[in-house]
C-alpha cells in the first residue's frame, strides 16, 4: 500500500521573513533566522546622557594605517590624529608623538646669488584628521588655516590645499573618488574628486536643524559614510559617493558615534554608553548598505576603548583596532542583552484547496536552554478586505515602523487585523523534536549545485544545516481553510535566544481511514475515533512512502545527492579523483557508457578530457602537423608539396626530444673520446644510435604522439587531473604534451593560429610525390624579412610561418 505524499507550503530565506510582521524580533545570518531583538534600553550600563556624549566627541579623532614601502621590510605603522594635539604612531611601547617637519631647506652651490628664498607654509602642531588617498599620500586637516596639508612618507611639509573660505573645517576623509570635509558650522559638507573642484553639498531641508557628527572614508572604498543627528534624537546615515548623496535612517540606533568602513558595503557604528577609556565593553554594530537603507548585522564589543580611532589592521585578517590609552584592542564579537520575547506573524500560506485540513508543521531551528518557542494558527477560505489590512512592522534591524502594502502588492496579507488580535488563533501543542530536515526525503545529502542546472530544484538542500538545529514537528489542529497563518513567539534570556529558520506546512492531511473498507466509517463517531488511532501510524508510513517515492533519484546521475556519487560510479567500475568537483562526477556518469565505447580512440579521449578541464579540448596528433610540403633529398620530385629548408612542424621541437638530444651529445663525446685514444676500446666504431634517414627520423619525431590543448589558463590540480586521465586511457606506446591556452594571437573572430584553419580546408594536405606541379602554391624557402612581421617576433612552441 503506497501512500501519495503530502503537498507543503514553505517559508524560509530572508526575503520570505521580512514579509512577515516582525515585533522584538530581527533576522540575521546566511542561512537567513529569525530571532530576538537587542534590547534599546541598555546593557547594564548607567543612562546615557549629554554629557557623556560630548566627553567622547572632545577625544574623538581618526588613524590610518601606514603600509610598508614595497623596497623596505618593515612593518606597517599606525599613526594617530586628535584635535588640539601632536600626530602619535603606535609602538609596542604605547603611543610616541610623531611631529610634523618643516620642508626641507634648499641647498645652493657655492655661487651666491641674489634671491630671496620662498616662505615655507607653517607646520601644523596639531593636525585635526589624517588620511591616506589611493595613491598612499598622507593628508592632514589643517582647521586654523583651513587647509590640508600634504605630508612626504618622512613626515615632511609638501603642499597645502586651500579650503573654501565659508566653510569651518570640521571632518576629513579620503575616498576612492575624492576628499571630503564636513562643515562644523551647518549640516553640510564639501567634496573634491581627484582632479576637479571642490563641489558644495547641504542636507535636505527636512533635515535642516542636523549636525554632522562623524565622517568615515576609505581609500579602498567608492563610498564615504557620515553620522548625521536629527531633531528628536533621530539618527541618520548618509552615503556619499561621486555625485550622489543618500540618506536613511538608522535602525537600533541609540548614541551612535564613531564610523569605521569594513568593506565597500558595511560600516562599523559605535554606541556610546560611559566615559572614555572606562574598562566596561563599548558595544558597535556592522551595518549592510543596501539601496533601501543600512541593515544591522553583527555584534562587536572591546573594553577600555578611549574614543580616540578606529582602523583595520593591514594584511589578510583585517581586523578591527580599537585605541586604547596604553595601545590598541582588537574587537570581538558580542551580541548586547536581547530582549526577553518576540513575536513574528506569517502572510498567509495558500493551500489552493477550499476547506483544506493542514496536516503537520515542521520547524527549522536552534533552541537553547532556557529558550522557549510557541506556536499558534489561524485559517480560514477567504482573505481579509483590502481595507481592513494592516502593515507589516518590519524587524528591528530595519529603519522604519511598518512597511504599508501597496494595492498591487502579490504577496498575501497578514491574517490579524491587528497586533493583539487573540480571536481565531489556535495554540499548536507541544513539538517533537527530529533530526534536521527529518520530514525530507535523502535529508542527510548535501550537493553542490551547478551553476542554471534546470534540476536543481528537485534535488536536496544545498547548504549544511546549522550547528544544533533541529526540525520540530507540531500537528496542526486549527480548523479546515484554503489559508494558513503563523503566529510564532519566542522566549530566552539576555543572552541566548531561538533562532527560526524556515517552516514548512504539509496538506492536505491523509488517513489511513481511507484505505480500509468503507464499513469503518459509516460512523461518524466511530469514524473520528478510529482515524485518530490510526494517525499513530500515519506519519511514518507517509516518511516511508516519501523515503520509497526518492529512491529513483539515486539512478539518475542528474539527481542523486552528491554523497552517492561514488555509490553510484562503483556500479560502472568507475572512480573518483578526490580533486574533481561534484558537476564534473555527475558529467562522467552520465556520458560513461559512450566513453567505455571509446575508449583509447581520439574521440573517447578528447571527451573525456573535455568533461574534466570543462573546457572544449583538442587533440592535435603529430603525423597531423607535418607540412604540406614536407620531402626527402633523394626520392622527392619536384612539384607543388616540395619546401626545401625549414622544421616540419611548428608545434614539433625542432631539436628534437630531450631524450634524443641527450642520447646525440653521448655519442659525440664517446668519439672525441676515442679520437684522442691510441687503441680506443673497442676497435670498432660504434654506430649512431640515433637513425641517419631523414624517413626514419622524420616518422619518429612525429609517430604515436600528440598534443593535447586546454582552452583555459593552467592550473596545477587540474593539470595532474589531466595527466592522470591520459596515462591512464591513452594508446600504449604514445606519447604526449599539455598545452594551455589562456591567452593567444587571435586572428578574426576566436582563431587560433596553428589550430583553427581559415578557408575551406579543415586540415593540411600533404603533397603526393611523383604526381606534384611546381606551382604558385610551392613554398622553396621559409625565410622572412625582418620589416614583414614588425609587432611580433616568432617564438617556440607557436612559430608563426609567413
């Protein structure tokens, strides 16, 4: 008895969750979850005030990293800039004030002469700011003299840069792009592209009552990012890029202060909450800039942080550097307190069955201890009226409070009218927990997805589940409906919470009922009863049935997962190289019936290299790459395949094999030996080893060998894949060269010389002695001249012939 397996409506991923109505509750990771919210009000901290914040704004500066020259070996060195003090670079010491000098003086010769030397400009004995630009220079803001100054690598004076004069300098960064400086004076600020003019940029109107309270800049980044206050503690981040100015605002945002770039497309916040240099964590947050607005991501955290810098430490890890008053700290991941519970509603699931009775619920999750997750649904036949929708609230890492569903939108509506609608929700009962992804089929595989592969959709997931999740399995008990809502709710601790990842709803509900005789369920009573007891053995039976439906998937080299591969292969006396990737195995099951045809001719092997380099391989054999023209002194007549001087093969050595040439200097120096010898040992010359015909040696140097050509650049696991593969299934008594082709002579359009052929002729043809014409065809000399070739010389093993 085969029972047909139950349909089931999903919600995972983000762009699914953030649909939903979210209260307390953000989404975080890849693969996307949904779970609790930090907590606004603080993390056992006193409250902020006024005063706190300036304290950190008088200390706040900037550093950069200075990288070490490519001629010197040293280390890079982290130099440090706070208003109204001198320039500090970081040492295992702590931090040693680093002046700036004055410009060199000019020397003159012996001759004196009667000029006045130019006034050096004044050194700056405090710098505000300090960046680095693209090209390595070192500016410093300069806000006495609104200017900036550029520095020499030996702190040194070199130029200054004028700053409009109606603007108070206030914070300096260098973008890929160009200089910033924000104006302390008004909600604006001033920027210069390399090689323009400064340009003049306020805030918008709406806005007009903002300061500008940080700036961040990187000269590896397109964009530059600034904290902006609003009125009403409202915070807001701009992105500024060349010629384009956005600005959003910004979610958990409570006291934020200092920026640091990580990437092009995040930025680093710090949260203010004590004094500088106090050893309690200050707390930051990594920021996405997405189009519509940044989205917190991670958690940071560093103790006895003075407010002073920010920077990324030069080299692979790149991690985040925190001043500190005896150094630097490295920040660490730390989420702050959460909240205590949250709750996340779902849009509606739709069956496409009017009065469908759902069956079970399966959800993907992690739930620590102390954690706790609740479950409630809701169904119904009919959607609510457009008018009395309500808007979904979006989550807490997104600025904003609700997310209005416009008239068109295709996504179904939340099923409450409002946020603590209690009427029609039924709690689910407690969960059973599985393993993950227990109700799939093959749920142990994971694969690894070609690239626009039609099939991938119908095998297994592609990603690992998550460390210690597990699928919890609840059994639907709300009334029949064509749609279902989910009210989930989660509960944890300040420090730990569930983290919800995807849901799964199967309908419609099958019973075993239907399968006995129809005298069972001539009661109604009777019949309720008896489909419930037999509910017991429904859902195995169903897992079994799903589990017998898949088995089909584990033939078809398309589908089946990729832990039965080599499974699968050892059926057809095939074996896996560890190095190959899993579309490549699937490619050679599919095509290993034709390859055995094949095997050891030119087809067979060109395909089979083919399937392991995925690139479109040719074999070119030798007897293939004579010339035309090719004769011998003493049987060749003279006719159209007649070419006297020159090698028969541009892609042959023309030397010979290394083999060859080593056997040809030993028996050279057996002869000079022999001559310099009065009664050489033995008496009798010993014959060349290699053949004197010109017939011979011609056929051996081009017999039983060829050349294999990879269209890719060279890579040295697939190269031994490759040399592996032709050992193995090539002719015996052959042998044969790898040849790349990452890069080449083009002629028209992808052809190349030497191996695609313009015309009509697909390949050389040789001249038949005896019946050639002496013609215009005939080539008697291969010489050149050195002005016919004039932006390209020839070159082994591709030799260009005229």
């Amino acid at each position: 008895m085969l029972m047909s397996g139950p349909r089931f409506a999903h919600l995972t991923g983000r762009r699914m969750w953030e649909r939903c109505d979210h209260s307390g509750t953000r989404i975080e990771g890849n693969p996307a979850a949904v779970t609790l919210a930090p907590r606004l009000d603080g993390d056992d901290r006193p409250a902020f005030d006024a005063t706190d914040y300036a304290a950190w704004q008088a200390v706040q500066g900037s550093a950069v990293v200075l990288p070490c020259a490519p001629d010197r070996c040293a280390d890079a060195v982290v130099l440090l800039a706070r208003p109204g003090q001198a320039l500090a670079l970081l040492t295992p010491a702590g931090w040693l004030p680093q002046p700036v000098a004055a410009p060199a003086e000019p020397t003159f010769d012996a001759v004196l002469l009667d000029f006045a030397p130019l006034q050096p400009p004044p050194t700056p004995a405090a710098p505000d700011a300090v960046a680095l630009d693209p090209a390595g220079r070192l500016w410093l803001l300069d806000r006495a003299a609104r200017c900036l100054r550029l520095l020499t690598p030996g702190f040194h004076l070199q130029a200054s840069v004028p700053l409009p004069p109606d603007i108070e300098p206030g914070f300096f960064g260098c973008s890929a792009w160009g200089l910033v400086v924000t104006d302390r004076a008004a909600p604006r600020f001033i920027a210069q592209p390399w090689g323009g003019a400064w340009q003049g940029y306020a805030l918008p109107a709406g806005v007009a009552s903002a300061a500008i309270v940080a700036l961040a800049a990187d000269p590896a980044f397109p964009t530059a990012v600034a904290l902006v206050k609003g009125p009403a503690a409202q915070w807001q981040l701009m992105t500024i890029g060349a010629g384009r100015v956005d600005i959003h605002p910004l979610p958990l945002a409570v006291a934020p202060l200092h920026l640091l770039l990580t990437a092009a497309d995040h930025v680093l916040v710090g949260k203010v909450a004590h004094r500088p240099g106090d050893p309690r964590p200050t707390f930051f947050r990594e920021y996405l800039l997405k189009p519509a607005g940044p989205e917190a991501e991670r958690g940071f955290a560093v103790r006895g942080f003075d407010g002073r810098a920010l920077w990324r430490e030069a080299g692979g890890d790149g991690r985040i550097m925190a001043s500190t008053a005896a150094g630097a700290r490295a920040l660490y991941p730390r989420e702050p307190a959460l909240a205590g519970s949250g709750v996340v509603e779902t849009w509606a699931l739709d069956s496409g069955i009017f009065g469908c009775v759902w069956h079970r619920l399966f959800a993907d999750l992690c739930l620590p201890a102390d954690c706790a997750i609740t479950i409630e649904a809701k169904t119904a036949d009919e959607l609510p009226p457009f008018d009395l929708r309500r808007p979904a609230r979006l989550p807490v890492d997104q600025a904003g409070d609700a997310r209005p569903a416009p008239i068109d939108d295709p996504w179904p509506p939340l099923g409450s009218l409002s946020a603590d609608e209690a009427e029609g929700w039924v709690r689910l009962g407690l969960a059973d927990p599985r393993p993950a992804h227990a109700d799939r089929p093959l749920a142990d595989s994971v694969a690894e997805r070609p690239s626009q592969d039609p099939l991938a959709s119908r095998r297994q997931p592609s990603a690992t589940p998550p460390a210690g999740m597990r699928s919890h399995e609840f059994l639907i008990t709300a009334p029949p409906g064509r749609y279902l809502w989910l009210r989930i709710r989660l509960a944890g601790t300040r420090r730990q919470a569930p983290a919800l990842f995807a849901l799964r709803a199967t309908f419609p509900r099958p019973s075993l009922l239907d399968y006995l005789p129809a005298y069972w369920r001539s009661d109604p009573e009777g019949a309720d009863a008896t489909e419930r007891a037999l509910a017991l053995f429904e859902g195995w039976m169903t897992e079994l049935d799903q589990r017998t439906d898949a088995l089909p998937t584990l033939l078809d080299p398309r589908l089946v997962p990729a832990e039965a591969l080599p499974w699968l292969a050892s059926f057809l006396a095939l074996s896996f190289d560890a190095r190959v990737r899993e579309g490549v195995r699937r490619q050679l099951l599919q095509d290993i019936a034709s390859l055995y045809r094949q095997r050891g001719t030119l087809t067979g092997l060109t395909r089979l290299l083919g399937i392991l380099a995925e690139a479109p391989v040719k074999i070119v054999e030798g007897f293939r790459l004579r010339r035309p023209t090719a004769a011998f002194v003493g049987s060749a007549l003279i006719g159209p395949g007649l070419e006297i001087g020159g090698s028969e093969s541009p892609l042959g050595a023309s030397d010979g094999d290394a083999w060859a040439r080593e056997l040809a200097r030993e028996h050279t120096a057996l002869l000079l030996r022999r001559a310099t010898e009065a009664s050489p040992c033995p008496a009798r010359t010993p014959d060349n080893p290699l053949p004197e015909d010109a017939l011979i040696g011609f056929y051996r140097r081009h017999a039983h060998r060829f050349t294999v050509i990879v269209p890719r650049a060279c890579d040295a696991t697939l190269a031994a894949v490759l040399e592996l593969a032709i050992e193995t299934h090539k002719p015996a008594h052959t042998v044969h060269r790898l040849c790349w082709l990452d890069a080449g002579y083009r002629v028209g359009s992808a052809s190349l010389v030497g191996i695609s052929h313009l015309g009509p002729v697909s390949r050389p043809t040789p001249a038949v002695l005896g019946s050639a014409v002496l013609s215009t065809f005939t080539t008697l000399h291969r010489g050149r001249r050195e002005d016919r070739y004039p932006y390209f010389k020839p070159m082994n093993p591709w030799e260009a012939s005229p």
